[in-house]
C-alpha cells in the first residue's frame, strides 16, 4: 500500500500561504513607511543592486497586470516637468518580460531629488503602445481618458537611501483608464 502524501501536501500549500502572507506584509510594510522591500523580496533589473545595498534608488512595486504575458518598461524621469513623458528626456530606463504579480523592479537614481516613474505593460510585447498596453504612474494619479498625467502629480522626492514607490497599473476600459477588471 502507497501512503498518501496529502498531509505533506497540504502542509506545503499551508507553508506557501504563510509565505504569500508573510511577502504581502512585508511590501505593504515597506510602502506604507517608505522603506525598500525586506532582502528576501529580491528586487529584479540590472539595478538591482543598489536597491538591496540601500543606495539612493527607487524600488517599484508594480501590480495589477492584466496577464502575465508581454514586458514591463519602468522610466525615470527628473525634475523638470517639460521633460516628462517627451521622447528622449528619460534619465533610466528598465524593461523586463512579466514574471508574475507584482513584480518589484529597481531603479538607480543619479542623485537625491525629485523624480517620477512612468510604467508601460506592453501586453503584446511589441516594442509599441497599443491601446490594450497597460501604465502606470508614481502616486497613482487618476487618469481620465487617454490624458496624461502632469508631472507634479506624480513627482516625488528620493534622498540618501532607497524608497519604495507602489504602482498598480490602469487599462482603458472604453473611455475611462482603470486597474485591471480581470486576468486573461
């Protein structure tokens, strides 16, 4: 007779709850005061370093993807407004295939000041904006129809050490962008 391996199982799907939980906190933890991710919650991007040594840098907690297929694109963007969203003007840029939800991904700054992050999830993963591409700003400002954010809604400050900025992504659902309503 075989024995069951349920209670093994069972136990693991229990362990791997606890340690869900035990991530969810500690993200949340880190966002609510400003702090980066525990060392366990790897960040991913070749910044990823600086995050973890606690340089000045911006861990991005991106969440709500629609899928789990395409890329994410995580621009850094300075102080100066004009400069925000324009062609060129990003001072970082990070793009990674989608590995799950969330995803936290480390951005380098070149110095303490006042940046802004813009997120694209590039559903289709061609390299274009389409209009099933999900984005994202710092702040999580409300986006009305295809408008874009003003950089001083989205700006934020980063000192000596790393901050955790948290970034659920929007999809346009007709006319009006918002978090994904589910996955496909």
């Amino acid at each position: 007779m075989v024995p069951s391996r349920e209670p093994a199982e069972t136990a693991d799907r229990g362990r791997s709850g606890l340690a869900l939980a035990r991530r969810c906190v500690a993200i949340t933890l880190g966002v609510l005061v400003g702090a980066p991710a525990l060392p366990h919650d790897r960040p991913l991007g070749s910044d990823a370093a600086a995050c973890e040594a606690g340089k000045p840098a911006v861990l991005v907690v991106v969440s709500g993807f629609k899928s789990e297929a395409g890329r994410v694109r995580v621009q850094l963007y300075g102080s100066v407004s004009s400069d925000f969203l324009r062609t060129g003007a990003k001072l970082r840029r990070i793009d990674l295939p989608v590995t799950g939800d969330p995803m936290t991904i480390c951005v380098q700054v070149p110095s303490p000041g006042s940046y802004a992050i813009a997120v694209r999830h590039d559903r289709n993963g061609n390299g274009k904006s389409d209009f099933r591409d999900g984005a994202g700003f710092s702040r999580n400002p409300p986006i009305k129809g295809l408008r874009q954010p003003r950089h001083e809604q989205v700006a934020f400050a980063v000192g000596s050490t790393t901050v955790t900025v948290p970034i659920t992504l929007l999809y346009l659902h007709g006319l009006k962008a918002a978090p994904a309503a589910h996955r496909d």
